[in-house]
C-alpha cells in the first residue's frame, strides 16, 4: 500500500520537529531586535500538554516564553526547498513555502486515511502491522509500538490526524507510492506511438516481481488496442506519405482506396511487426531507465518530474534506437503493395540488398528529436491533471476511478501527439522515401523546408485526423485489456 511512507516509520529515519521553550530574559537585559519568529502552519497550535508543563514550572516573577522550531538537517531543507521551488530559482519564498504545506497536507491526509483500516480517525499498532503485513513485511507488535511512540503525544499508543501531520509536515513525500500505483499512465495508455515515459514501480513491486506483471499487461493491452486501431494507423501513414495539395487522400477515399488495392486484410498491412515491437521496447526501457535513474543519483523511490523526463527521455532515445529498424520495416510494410513482399523478413531482406543497413535507419534524427517534446508534454499535462484533481477532490482516496483516468491520459497523449507530430510526419516520409520511384533523398531540414513551401504549413499535418480518432479507441481498448490482464495475472492494485 503505502509502502514508501510505512518504511519510513519502520526505520525511523526522520526525528519529529519539536518546539522548545528558549530562555527566558532576565530584568535588565538588552532585548537583541528580532526575539521571536512566529511561523503560521495551517492549523498548528501549541499542544496543551506542553502549556501545562511551562505553567506548572512558571513561578513569579511570570517570564517571556519563546517558541523555536527546531531546524531540521541541511539535507532536508533542501528536500523541502526543492519539493516547493516552483521557479526554480533555488530558493523558498513564503508563497511558495505555504503552497507546499498545502500539497503536502493533502497527501499526508491520504495516507493517513489509508492506513486508519478502521475508519475510527486513529491509528493503532494493530493498523501499521497489517498494513506492513499488505506489502509483505512482517513486524512483532513490540516493533510496532515503538514506530507509534515515536508520534505519540499523549500517551494513548494511537495517533491522531494532528500528530501524524505534526510529525511528518516538514518531511517531503514528493510522490506517494498509492498515488502512483492509481495514477499509471504509460502502461495503460498505449497509442502506438513509442514514445511514453517509462512505468516507475515501488520498491515492493521490484522485489515481489509484481513489475513484470504489469508489463506483460501492459504489453497485451497494447497489442490488442493497436490491433483493433491498425486501419486508422495504416491510414494515417499513406496520408502522411501520398496526401498533397493535388492528391487530397480523405478518410473515406483512403479507406476505399485501401480495399480496393487488397482487401479487408490490407487494413492491417505494417501491425504485425508493430505489435512484436512491443515486447523488446518496453523490456529496453524499463531497463535503461532503472540504470539511468541509478545514475543521476537518485535515492529516492520516485523521481520529480523534470528528473522523470530526462531519465525517461533517455531510455526512451536508448529503446528507441535499438528497435529503430523494426520502425522502418512498419512503415514500408504499411505502404507495400499487394504481393510486393511475402513477409517481415522478406521486407528486410530486400531492404538491405537494394539500400544496404543505412536504409533501417532513416528518419532516425528527427524521431529521436520527436520523444522529448512528446514525453515532456505527456508527463507534465498528465502530472498537472492528476494534481489538479488530487487538490480539489481527493478526500478519502487517492483513487480517481476510470472515466477521470481515460480523460487525463486521452487529453495528455493527444497534447503530446500535437507537439511532435510534425517531426513524426518528416520521419515517415524518410522512411518511405525509397518506396517512391524518382523521388528525392531528402533530408530532414531539406524534407522541411520543402513540404512547407509546396504544401504549405498545414503540411506539417498531413494525416493528423485519423491519428487523432484511434486516440480515444486507443486508449479505452487498452485500458480494459489491461484491467483485465492484471486480474487474470494476479496483479495487485493496492
């Protein structure tokens, strides 16, 4: 469940910040200016308890009690600091120190929620053991207890929602494990095009080799959503070669267009290498993208999101280029003619005697250059949908159910598509070049600057509709399947 914030507990790593009284000053002495900062935390009063001890130790003359807050390790301010920068210039103002404690409330209050088993507004020990018990780590109750007296106040070995925020309010969770495990996007949101950042998993998930479940789930709901979409992709790749000013491919012509040439079968010409591809990417990526996170130096369980982009950025350049020639065979197996090869490798083979291996990789340039507009605009539509509803609806869970979902990652990828679809344009046509007899080597920067000149920039754009219509198909058809693969294969949502 919520594993990142119970192994936090199990292990002690943070101390509580803890207000102490300062000395008092004595009659007669200097006061030196500013005796006392008062820091306004929403909804943080001084604990009774601790009023009664200053009262019952008072004698007269009655003395100046100052409340300190203790400051916490360098290494943690700058954890806060970094959670709560919003302009990046590497210092917390008071706006944005206050909208951090908001965030961070609201987060706390979810896990806190998640844990309370009993919906009674406390935890007890009983709560942490079978929560912990949830994840696959088993604690005696003695170890328990001492993870409660550590939060404890009062003396009653349960906690409150007051001291559960009093003790972990200064300690950055800069993205809850449950939230994640909810709130997947790359696994169930599967359009074909490649380009995804990749999965993070919890570290329990890793160690149950519940990761791979989810891959492999991941993976046959992609298959069978590009499946069922492949007529609109194998659409969408003969308006972005053949379409022009002269030759206006519409959707209904190019679908008669198509049958006509070969059939109901040639709707799917180019899907079967486009589904084999699926396995080895995704298996590249999520491998790349452990090994780069390691790398940056990461040692937290889940990454912010500019350090989510570069990593996924670069597995995404890494997998990508290692199944690049498999991207060239889908493309001319797309456009073939009726018994112009006889299969994949047939393709490939005569690829390589007229072209040579240069051939499997043409257009390689500008689809490199298409993932980081593509995944930076994913991630951080995604990511600001998904906080946009955690801060306004999210009281009792984390869970945001499936229509919220579809539309979040329906909305982000098309946001995505949109930015990078002129580079996925200039790639195909690289691709496809050899395939048009007489037709120019171009390259990518000559390929540009000639479809805007004779086409026009709406060019740029050729085939968009029928990339945009298997979206929302895309998207549910996977979803679906993927919901049902985690079931079949035992995956665990929480």
């Amino acid at each position: 469940m919520l594993e990142k914030m119970l192994r936090f507990l199990s292990q002690s790593l943070f101390g509580s910040a803890q207000c102490e009284p300062a000395e008092s000053e004595q009659p007669g002495e200097k006061e030196s200016g500013a005796t006392e900062v008062q820091t306004a935390l929403q909804g943080k009063t001084a604990h009774s308890s601790d009023s009664k001890d200053i009262s019952r130790s008072s004698v007269t003359p009655k003395k100046t009690t100052v409340l300190i807050m203790v400051a916490p390790p360098t290494d943690l301010q700058q954890k806060i600091v970094k959670a709560g920068d919003k302009d990046l210039d590497g210092q917390l103002d008071f706006e944005e120190f206050v909208h951090y404690l908001r965030d961070h409330e609201k987060k706390l209050r979810l896990v806190f929620k998640s844990l309370d088993k009993k919906n009674d507004g406390r935890i007890d020990s009983q709560e942490i053991m079978q929560s912990l018990r949830d994840l696959g780590v088993n604690i005696s109750e003695e170890q328990a207890e001492k993870i409660l007296r550590s939060m404890d106040k009062n003396g009653t070995m349960t906690i409150d929602w007051n001291e559960w925020r009093d003790y972990h309010l200064l300690h950055p969770a800069g993205n809850i494990p449950e939230i994640i495990l909810y709130w997947k996007h790359s696994t169930i949101f599967d359009v074909g095009e490649s380009l995804m950042v990749p999965d993070e998993f919890t570290a329990e998930e890793k160690q149950t080799g519940m990761w791979w479940r989810h891959l492999v789930a991941g993976g046959g709901a992609g298959a069978v959503s590009r499946t069922c979409t492949a007529p609109l992709d194998r659409l969408k790749v003969l308006m972005q070669v053949h379409a022009s000013k002269s030759n206006s491919m519409h959707i209904a012509g190019g679908f008669s267009q198509m049958i006509r040439e070969g059939g109901v079968r040639s709707l799917w010409r180019g899907n079967g290498i486009n589904v084999i591809k699926i396995a080895p990417e995704s298996a590249i990526k999520f491998m790349a993208y452990e090994q780069i996170k390691r790398l940056i130096g990461s040692n937290q369980e889940t990454l912010g999101i500019a350090e989510r982009l570069v990593a996924g950025s670069l597995a995404g350049v890494i997998a990508q280029s290692s199944i690049y020639p498999m991207e060239v065979l889908k493309t001319r197996l797309a456009l073939r003619k009726t018994g112009q090869y006889s299969g994949i490798l047939d393709c490939a083979k005569h690829i390589f005697q007229r072209e040579g291996v240069a051939a499997f990789y043409k257009g390689y340039v500008p689809n490199m250059l298409g993932i980081i507009p593509y995944a930076g605009i994913d991630l951080a539509v995604y990511e600001t949908l998904k906080n946009s509803w955690l801060q306004r609806y999210a009281t009792d869970s984390a869970d945001p159910g499936v229509f919220v979902l579809l539309a979040c990652g329906t909305t982000s990828s098309t946001c995505g598509q949109l930015s990078s679809y002129p580079l996925a344009l200039v790639r195909t046509r690289m691709q496809a070049q050899a395939t048009q007899e007489g037709g120019p080597q171009m390259s990518m920067t000559g390929l540009f600057r000639h479809i805007v000149r004779t086409e026009g920039a709406t060019g740029l754009y050729r085939g968009l509709a029928p990339n945009f219509m298997k979206v929302i198909p895309s998207v549910s058809i996977s979803y679906v399947v993927y919901e049902y693969l985690k079931i079949t294969l035992g995956v665990q949502s929480k």
